[in-house]
C-alpha cells in the first residue's frame, strides 16, 4: 500500500503499551520517524527496539505527561532530532481511583484529572509552536466514557477527564484552523491492552454497583472488547492526508459498546 505518513514527524504520548504502542509501531511501519513518550522504561524501550529492527526511527523520552517542563522538552528533544512536528496522539491516560464519590478523595480525583486532561493540554501546548509553520495533526484519545456512555461505575473523575479532553479538543481545533492543524477526538470502547494495571478499586465500589443489562465491556460487533490494533487504524487515518477535511470530530470506535 501507499506509505501515508511517510517521513512524517510523531509524537505519541502513552506509547510504550495498548493503543500508543499499536499505534507507533503502525505509524512507523507506514514511514513516520515516531517520538515515543511515556513513564515505562521497559515497555517503551522494547517498542523502540522493535521499530528500530524493522528499519524505522524513534525517540524514546521517559516523560511524565502531567510535568510541564519534561513534556516542553521531549517535544523540543523530537523537533531538534527531525527539524518539526506534524502528528501528535496525545494518548497517555489512566483509569485511577475507582470509587463511588463521596468516597473519591480529593488527592485521587486529582491525579486522574492531572494525567488525562492536563496531560492532554501540555501536550498540544507544547506542541504547537513546532506545527504552526507547516500544519498537521492531532489526536486525543477520550473514551466512550466521556460522551455517550456512564456504565463504568464509579469512574466519576476518568469520565470527567474523558469528558474535558473532548471539549478541549473542539476549542483547539477551531484555534488552530488559522494554521491548518487538524485536531480530532477518538473514543474507544473497551479495548484489550494494560488499562487494568492503572485501575484501584475501592472496597467501597460495591455499594453503588447496580446489574447492567450486558456485561461490561461487551460488544455485539466483536463479542468482547477491540484491539489496539484497531484503533491504530483509526489514528493512522487521522493523522494521514486523507483525512484533511475532517477536524473538530469525536469518532466513536467501540463495536457498537455505547449504543447498548
Ligand atoms: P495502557 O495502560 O496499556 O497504556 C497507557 C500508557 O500510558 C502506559 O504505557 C502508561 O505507562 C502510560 N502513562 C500513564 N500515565 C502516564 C503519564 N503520567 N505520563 C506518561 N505516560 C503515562 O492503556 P491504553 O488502554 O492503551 O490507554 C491509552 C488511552 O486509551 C488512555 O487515554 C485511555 O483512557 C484510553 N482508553 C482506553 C480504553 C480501554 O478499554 N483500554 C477505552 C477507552 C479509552
């Protein structure tokens, strides 16, 4: 097939597991030199070696997404390394705290808010001054969680997160038209990757868990929940030439999941 981001400049935040780490070993199959970002040494050090192998370039930067100044310079460190930005997957994010609200504390509704939404704001912030001359394109990834389904109980701070990362992106995608950088919202449904590890239950949940018609996590189009895979698909779409008209979208990818 046609290389559709060939030689272009990436920045994935959450890349070494799930979705960022699908989506960088595409992006890179399809010729992108790929700035890998993310807190796991391990992971995202054997996503950069698997690129490297099949003749791509990456960049590993060990970044925190919620640190302002280690993400300013993992994008200067991609930007110096290549010359520009075109693609950002601004991915990174956690489940946290899982836990009814009255008892969510106030530290844990902050770290949740912090990694998905201010995550998500560093990111495009610091990515823009290396876009603006050239154009390019964004992409956050929300959940179904933030817009059209709620059955996660407990999930009240990630679906709040979730939630302003869509906002966010409608208001960056109509600022950053002047410079014909494209910004678009994705929104998987359960997708199988490490989410789990990110996620405290507390003993307290059981209180507010009410049945559910379907087990969570079911989707009548896959029987069971998507694959990174799938969902790279899907980013590598956004971030491709194809896609140059479509800008300010949420994309539900989620087998059907938030319609039951
Ligand atoms: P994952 O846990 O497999 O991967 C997430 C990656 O983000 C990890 O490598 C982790 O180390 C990294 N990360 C976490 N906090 C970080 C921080 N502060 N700074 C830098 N990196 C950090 O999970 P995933 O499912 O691939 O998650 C990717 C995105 O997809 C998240 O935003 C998540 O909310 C969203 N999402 C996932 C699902 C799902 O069912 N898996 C559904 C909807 C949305």
């Amino acid at each position: 097939g046609t290389l559709r981001v060939k030689d272009k400049i990436a920045v994935i935040t959450g890349a070494g597991s799930g979705i960022g780490r699908a989506t960088a070993l595409l992006l890179a199959k399809n010729g992108a030199k790929v700035c890998l970002i993310d807190l796991n040494n391990n992971r995202s050090e054997s996503v950069e070696k698997q690129i490297n192998q099949m003749g791509g370039e990456s960049l590993f930067v060990d970044t925190d997404v919620s640190d302002p100044q280690r993400v300013n310079q993992a994008i200067q460190s991609a930007a110096e390394k290549w010359g520009r930005v075109d693609i950002v997957f601004a991915n990174a994010g956690i489940n946290g705290i899982v836990s009814p609200i009255e008892d969510l504390t106030p530290e844990a509704w902050d770290h949740t808010l912090t990694t998905n939404l201010k995550g998500t704001f560093l990111t495009v912030k610091y990515a823009i001054p290396h876009m603006k001359k050239n154009g390019g394109s964004i992409i956050i990834t929300s959940s179904i969680n933030g817009s059209r389904s709620f059955s996660g109980f407990g999930m009240s701070a990630y679906s709040t997160s979730k939630a302003g990362q869509i906002a966010f992106a409608k208001m960056a995608a109509l600022e950053l038209a002047r410079y014909k950088i494209r910004v678009n919202v994705i929104c998987p449904g359960a997708i199988q990757t490490n989410i789990g590890e990110s996620t405290k239950a507390t003993p307290q949940l059981d209180k507010i868990k009410i049945p559910v018609k379907y087990p969570e996590g079911s989707q009548p189009l896959e029987h069971g929940p998507g694959q990174p895979e799938q969902v790279a698909d899907l980013v590598l779409f956004l971030a491709s030439q194809e896609s140059s008209h479509i800008s300010g979208t949420e994309i539900f990818i989620d087998g059907v999941e938030s319609l039951l």
